[in-house]
C-alpha cells in the first residue's frame, strides 16, 4: 500500500525534467524567433498607434458627435443616444477622457480584429462537421483559461507594450464570435436554403447572399459578447503595458486609492453599456427586419 501515499509524488522528478524542457525549448524559441514574429505584428502595431492618435488627439466635441451618431445610426433611440452623451459628459467632467478614448482605441481594434478572424473561422465551422469538432475543445479550453494565463506566452513571445495585450485581449474576447457565427449560420431555415439551391445559387452566392445575412442578428450577438468581454480584460491586460482605463484601476489596487478605482471602474462600466445598448438595439432592429421579411 506504499505506493497508494506515494502516488502524489513518484513522478516529481520526470515531471521537473519534462517541465524543465519544455521551459528551455520555449526560450530558445522566443530568443531565436522573437524579432521575427515582433514584425509579423508591425503593421497591427501601426493601426493600433494611430487609431488611439485620432481618437486621444481630435477634439473632443468631434469625437461626442460622431459617438454618438454612430449610437444614433445602431439603436434608433433617442433616449440610448442621451444616455451615450450624459455617459461621455460625466467621463470629460471627472478627467478620465483620454485614458477612456485609448480603451474605446483599444476595443475597436480588438473587436475589429476578433470579426475578421472570427466570422471566417465560424463560417469553416458551420461548413465542415470534422473541423467543427477540432474547434469546439479549442474554444471551451480558450474560455476557461484564466486571462491571467494568457499573457505568459505573449509577453515571453513580444514583451511588454500595446500589441501583446491587444493579442491577450483577442484570444480571450473570440470565442463568443466563432461560436455564435456558426450557429447563427446553422440555424439558417433549410427551406431558404433549397429555394436558393432551386434558382441555381453557388456556394458562394448562398453565403453571402442567403446565410450571411439571416445570421446577422446572431453574428450582431457574437460582436456584442465580444465587446463585453474585450472590456473586461482591460485592467489584466494594464498589466503588461496596454494604457487607458485599466491603469489607473491597477495603480488603485497598488496604492489604495479608493476615488480612482471607483471613477474609473464606473467609466468600464459606463462605456460597457453603451456599447451593449448599441449593439443590443442594432441586433434587434436586424432581427425584426428579418422576421418582416421572411414573416
């Protein structure tokens, strides 16, 4: 019965070995590839740069208008737009625009770059029943993953700066847009389908044309759980570097400042909910047009 109480621990030694090795192999790899992948990634460090520029440097009435033209063009309500402009007011008045116009920066690329790579690997998905399988124990393992984790690799890989962040914040917020994508195509009517196939429509045709379209209102829904949690990450992601509303959360946490966490909490929250009410609203107007169509 020895080795029941020794279980635990007979294969400590293997177990460092194997850890050990596989320490130094991703070493070896970050120190003989790390400039090369750091490159890859210029062009999004660009975007990246220059779109928080924009948004940090333009005056702010002109940022308020087109914010809120854009919260006027997705819900169609009045009462959402008021409620976008009193939010914006309430964050220039307390002093924290600049760090939340570099996280609205950051939110937009990152959401931007989860519907690029996202709805094209949701479209695979909903196509091919064996690379759907391949998916699902990748994405369950993505969103269960503690954000914590993700920024390991990253900063091993690319060091500390915007651009690892960004990718940490990427990983964690695709899931909600891959699946959603795929379901929402899935859950296409059938009979739509054969009708299309009756008027002779490729593939192609059929996609873009057919599918994509009725599963806007799901995809809308995958790009609203996508902004939600791109926002969520923002103070974890402070941590190696990403500037914006997150920073001034960690330097609370550090240094016991109980106003600068609560204002700048309220600002995550306040600018979560407007890009939920937006998205909402988009998505719900979307989906009565789709059952005035087809109703």
């Amino acid at each position: 019965m020895d080795w029941l109480v020794e279980f635990p621990h007979m294969n400590d030694d293997s177990l460092r070995a194997l850890k050990k090795t596989i320490d130094e192999g991703f070493r070896g790899f970050t120190r003989s590839h790390g400039d090369t992948i750091e490159a890859l990634f210029s062009p999004l460090k660009f975007f990246l740069i220059h779109s928080e520029r924009i948004m940090v440097e333009a005056p702010w009435p002109i940022v308020t208008a087109v914010i809120l033209a854009i919260a006027w063009i997705g819900s169609r309500s009045w009462r959402i737009v008021l409620g976008c402009l009193v939010t914006l007011l309430a964050i220039g008045f307390f002093g924290m625009w600049e760090d939340t116009m570099r996280t609205i920066s950051m939110i937009f690329v990152c959401t931007l770059l989860a519907v690029v790579i996202g709805i094209p690997i949701g479209i695979l998905m909903s196509r091919s029943e064996r690379f759907r399988r391949v998916m699902n124990p990748i994405l369950d393992v993505m969103q269960t993953m503690p954000s914590f984790v993700y920024l390991i690799p990253v900063v091993m890989l690319l060091g500390i700066g915007k651009v690892p962040g960004l990718i940490a914040v990427v990983i964690y917020a695709i899931p909600p847009m891959i699946r959603l994508t795929d379901l929402g195509i899935r859950l296409v009517d059938k009979d739509v389908l054969e009708a299309a196939d009756a008027f002779g429509s490729s593939n192609w045709q059929k996609l873009t044309k057919v599918q994509l379209p009725l599963a806007l209102p799901t995809v809308m829904a995958g790009i609203n759980q996508t902004i939600m949690m791109a926002l969520a990450m923002v103070v974890v992601a402070s941590m190696i570097g990403v500037q914006g509303l997150g920073q001034p959360v960690l330097k609370a946490i550090a240094n016991q400042y109980f106003t600068l966490g609560l204002f700048n909490g309220f600002a995550i929250v306040g600018i979560a909910i407007m890009f939920d009410r937006v998205s909402q609203a988009y998505g719900k107007r979307l989906q009565q047009h789709r059952e005035v169509t087809h109703g």
